[in-house]
C-alpha cells in the first residue's frame, strides 16, 4: 500500500523529499539520471550533485540487491531470477555487455557458462563493483 504524499516530505527548514531506494531506481530507468547527476559535478551548486548522486547509489543498492525468495501456493519459497545476463549486469555496471563478456572470460567477475551465455550472479556483480 502506497503512503500518502505528505509522508514523503519532511524538514522544518524548508520541505525535505525522502526518496525511497524503489523510486530511485524507477527515476534512474526512466529520465536520463545519470547524465544530470554527471552534469550536475560542474554546477555551481554541489549540493545538487550530492542529491542527484545519492539517488544514484539507492538505485544501483536496490537493483543490485540478492532476489527475494517467493513463496509458491503450498508455502514453499521459490528463488526468483538470481542469475543474470551480460546484458543485465553490465547496466548495473555501467558497461557494455561485451564488456561484461570481457571481464568473465578474464576472470576478473565471477561468472559461469550457461548454454554458451554468460551468467552471473548478483552478488558477484557487487564483488566487482567494489573492487573497482
């Protein structure tokens, strides 16, 4: 159930807009986020870098978190996708696909070969992230 508009704004201070990491990601897919966080390092306003950068970093914590497991109709959870594409992974990345492909074959993000396709894991692509 959504909570109401007002709930979202807070600050006595002038209004506050609380973000939530769901939101922010439905943003970052949908409007060209990134390049006005990018855009927003040369403002005279770093405080709007910040902002835009925070919404950034709840977006990829929330794209990147471990897929929670659905329980079927007799109870049993069922883990949703927990692999994923080059494709995939190289948009949490922010790297092309045959970047991705790169990277697995060199062994530098843990991944395996599914079919002929590279799969990889979510938690690797964390692993990698912070690594670099």
């Amino acid at each position: 159930m959504a909570k109401a508009p007002n709930s979202y704004l807070h600050g006595d201070d002038g209004p506050v807009v609380i973000v939530p990491a769901h939101v922010a990601s439905y943003l970052r897919r949908r409007i060209p986020l990134d390049r006005l966080r990018i855009d927003a390092r040369n403002m005279q306003d770093p405080e709007a870098y910040h902002v835009l950068n925070s919404l950034h970093r709840a977006a990829l914590v929330y794209e990147s978190a471990p897929a929670v497991p659905v329980p079927t109709a007799d109870g049993t959870p069922v883990e949703q996708d927990r692999l994923l594409s080059s494709s995939q992974a190289g948009a949490l990345l922010h790297l092309t696909a045959r970047g991705v492909r790169d990277a697995c074959e060199k062994g530098r993000l843990e991944a395996q070969r599914i079919n002929g396709r590279w799969q990889i894991t979510r938690a690797a692509v964390r692993r990698y992230r912070d690594a670099s």
